[in-house]
C-alpha cells in the first residue's frame, strides 16, 4: 500500500496522468475493502433492541398484569364488608380520584346503599357530587356541585331555575315538592364536576368519574391505569356518537358517563388551563359558563364534557367491550371479546351488584384479569326448554356483538315459542332462540338476560305479546371448552370497534 501511496506522489507526465488516477483510486477501493471484510462487528449492532415505536402496532396490547389485591382472592362467606377490604391496595388511593355522581332522588334508595357497600366500599378518599349537600349515609355526605354556577345557570335556564330552585325549597320544608326532575339537573353537574374535582384534590394522576348504577372490577382498572402515563391528555370510555364539526361535518365522540369516564392529570390541565391577565386574573370564564348554551340545549351532559374536551383537542380514547354499557346480564357473549377483560358495567341491578363484588373477590387471579368469559359464569340462568315471560335478547344489539342468525327459514315459520325452540334445535349454529309475539329470533351469541313482563299491543292494548326465551346449554357448554384464552386480549383505543 505504501508503494501505491508513494507512486501516487511521483510526477507523472500529462498523457499518463489519467493512467496514475485510476490506479489509485483501484488501490483505496481494494484497501477499504479488506478493512471492512476483516474488522470485528460492533456487538452493540446486534443487541440493541429497537425503540418500540418501530414495532408494528396490533389490535391488542400484549401486557403482562399482576393484581395489587392481597390476599387475592377470599371466601367471602360470613364476612363483613369491612372485613373484605381489607384485601383492597389502599396505596393506590394516592394515584386515583374516585368520583361518584348522584342526585338527591337517589339517596335513601337501595341503589345507593348497594353501590357504597361494594364498588364504593373501600375509596377512603370517595368523593361524592350531587345536586344538594346533604347525608348520602351516616358516612357520606354529598356535595352541591352546582352551588358554584347556580345563579349563572338560573339565568340562562328556565328548567335549570325551575327544578333547583324547587329542590331547595322541599329541603327547607322537608316536604317533598312534586314538581323537581332530577334528570333535568343530572345535565348541569359534568362540567362544574370536573373543575370542582381538580380544585378539591389537584394533580391526582387519575380521576374517576363514575354513577350509583355504575360497577367498576378495581383489580382489573387498577392493571389497566398501570400501562398509561397520566401526564399524557387522556379521556377514556365506552364512546358514543356525539355532535358532528359545522364547519366540516365530521363525526365526534364522547365517553358515555354510564360505564364510566377517566381523565388523566394532563387531560385535566389541559382542559382547565384558563388565559390569565397582566395583573393574574382569569380572563377566560369557568368552563361551566363557556359551554352554557350547548348544556341547556343538549340532552346529556356528557355528551357536552365530550363535545368540550373534542375542542380542546382531547378526543375520546374509546376501550369497549371493557368499558361496557350494559350489565352483566345483558352481555352477549361471542368470540369477539370472550378473552378481552372486563372494566366496567353499566345499568348493573342494585339486587345483583353486592353479589357480583363478592363474587369478584372469589375469582381474582394474581397473573390474570377477569375476563368477559368468567363472568358467564355469574348467575348463570340457561336451562333446556324454555323459560316464559324472560327476553334474552334484548341488550346485546350492538352491530358487531349481537350475532343473530338470518334467512333461517324455520325460524322465519315459527309462530310459536316451540316452533322457536325447534328451529333452534334444528340450526347446528343456534346458541339461544328468543320468541315475541309471532317473532322468533336466533343467535350464535348467547346472554342470560332478564325477566320480561308480556306487552300490551293492539288499538285498545287488549292483546297481550309473551317473551319466551331458550338456550342450547350443551351447545354453549361445547362451545367454551373450545375457546380458551391462551393470551389476554387488552383491547386499543378504537371508535370503530363499536361504531
């Protein structure tokens, strides 16, 4: 190689110079060459993994999750409500804000007393808004959250006047006044909940906002609110369609206030931030007085929170099935979430939600959530034949959960309920079979569904339409032996998985 570098160096005449170039250029090639195919490769090349955004994205997260409960799982035979939190990880109430929306119509009802003796049992730091501050139980006490904005809200809304101002008066009279709707308020609390929320215990990494009907799996929310980073703007649900852009039409969602609504810290600050002046005065106004016009004019007041937070560029990270707005009798159950976990239930039966703890306590797993199959198993009803005067048909009709099967031509024949059962028998595919009137109705999904008094129908109401449902319990038994859960399905965010 010195040869070639010192007779690059000579003095070559004009017509060889061409010549001398390409020699040299041959000889640095060649000498690259043999450096490059007998250097040693960098061991850091081949053990470096690479960043994770690299990795191509799947319709689940592969998580691995372990339950914070301890003991646990328990028998909870005999056992007091007190007793069985004890197994509750209190740590975490440093990092979550339950929050439980009522109204006064529901206190003193069993749907309160059963939700404050299960879901809400353990939250040592529950906090609980209402329409008026007054004692929930001997250990509860709400809170007025519209107390803030009421003579703002009273301005701007004769029902909102009407129906607060008749509130007040049954409390100083202790008469109740016949003329108050509860409902009507119900709208008005979400946008002062959410500030009252942040002002009462600021920076919590997240805030659960959530009903008296409202079931909530902790072990398996708990698992979940792990993966997320708080201070990342999020505002997580079960979505339902919202209001559309004027200017572009576009479709937005919101999170259904039902199954449950979780906004992170930077979800909260983001949404709160107000423009501040010279002097440190607020120059924007509270949220509640900015979207005025759209509560009084809407029927929801989550669809408003959802609406506010969409321009506020905070969209809804949509989580159903988890975030589910039907209780547990009303799931259909399928292969489209058999192995998804299971977060939250809405409409869930104030007769059935102690019930559903308990049994929660006794099927927690350490390496596993409860997923949407285990929960088949509580307060199963199947039976073969028929049952009268039960509809097991009439929650999971959602476009991609309720697989009813079409074109059966016995089915469409059927006028009777053993007709019905028939057709069922009769189609291999055929899970469970519900009859209405002269309808018969078959599905591969199967739900247990719920006692169904007959309907009044006809001109004068004289005639009387029978509920009748059936299942194929050997069918179904056959069918969940065949579908284990071998991974744990941790559904992404998706407005399209439902809608």
């Amino acid at each position: 190689m010195q040869g070639l570098l010192a007779c690059a160096n000579l003095r070559c005449p004009r017509r060889r110079a061409s010549y001398c170039i390409f020699i040299l250029v041959i000889a640095l090639v060649t000498y690259g060459s043999v450096l490059y195919l007998t250097r040693q490769p960098d061991p850091r090349i081949f053990l470096t993994p690479r960043p994770s955004s690299y990795r191509k994205k799947t319709e689940f997260f592969e998580w691995q999750t372990s339950s914070l409960f301890y003991p646990v799982s328990q028998n909870t035979t005999g056992k007091s409500t007190e007793e069985l939190c004890r197994s509750f990880p209190r740590e975490v109430l440093q990092t979550i804000q339950p929050i439980l929306r009522i109204g006064h119509s529901d206190v003193g009802k069993p749907a309160i007393d059963a939700q404050l003796n299960s879901v809400s049992a353990c939250l040592d730091n529950l906090v609980i808004f209402s329409d008026t501050t007054e004692d929930v139980t001997k250990d509860h006490v709400s809170i007025d959250v519209l107390a803030d904005v009421s003579q703002f809200y009273r301005q701007e809304s004769s029902e909102f006047r009407k129906n607060y101002d008749a509130l007040r008066k049954a409390q100083v009279s202790g008469r109740p006044d016949a003329s108050f709707d509860g409902k009507v308020l119900d709208k008005y609390k979400f946008l002062p909940m959410i500030e009252r929320a942040w002002k009462m215990r600021p920076e919590r990494p997240w805030y659960i906002f959530y009903e008296v009907d409202t079931y909530i799996f902790w072990d398996n929310m708990l698992r979940f609110l792990d993966k997320f980073d708080p201070d990342h703007p999020l505002y997580i649900g079960s979505p339902s369609r919202g209001r559309s852009r004027p200017d572009s039409g576009a479709r937005s969602y919101f999170a259904n206030g039902g199954p449950g609504i979780i906004m992170s810290r930077g979800a909260m600050k983001k949404f709160l931030e107000r423009k501040v002046g010279t002097d440190g005065e607020y120059t924007d106004a509270p949220l509640a007085e900015q979207w005025a016009d759209h509560v009084v004019e809407d029927c929801c007041g989550d669809s408003v929170l959802g609406w506010a937070l969409y321009f506020a560029g905070i969209p809804v990270s949509g989580f159903w099935p988890m975030f589910n707005p039907h209780p547990a009798h009303g799931l259909a159950y399928s292969e489209d979430y058999w192995c998804q976990p299971i977060l939250t239930l809405h409409k869930t039966k104030h007769e059935d939600v102690v019930d559903l703890w308990k049994w929660e306590a006794e099927h927690r797993q350490q390496e596993m959530p409860l997923l949407h199959r285990d929960l088949y198993d509580f307060k199963r009803v199947e039976v073969d034949g028929m049952l009268e005067d039960w509809d097991n048909g009439s929650w999971g009709k959602f476009r991609r959960s309720w697989k009813k099967i079409e074109n059966d031509k016995k089915a469409t024949a059927a006028k009777t309920p053993t007709d019905c059962l028939a057709a069922c028998q009769a189609n291999s595919r055929c899970a469970q079979w519900t009859h209405h009137g002269e309808e018969c109705t078959l599905a591969r999904s199967f739900m247990h569904g719920l006692a169904r008094k007959p309907e009044s129908v006809g001109t004068l109401g004289l005639q009387q339409e029978k509920y009748t449902s059936g299942w194929m319990p050997e069918r179904i038994d056959k069918w969940r032996s065949d579908h284990s859960c071998p991974k744990v399905q941790w559904v992404r965010a998706s407005i399209t998985r439902v809608w």
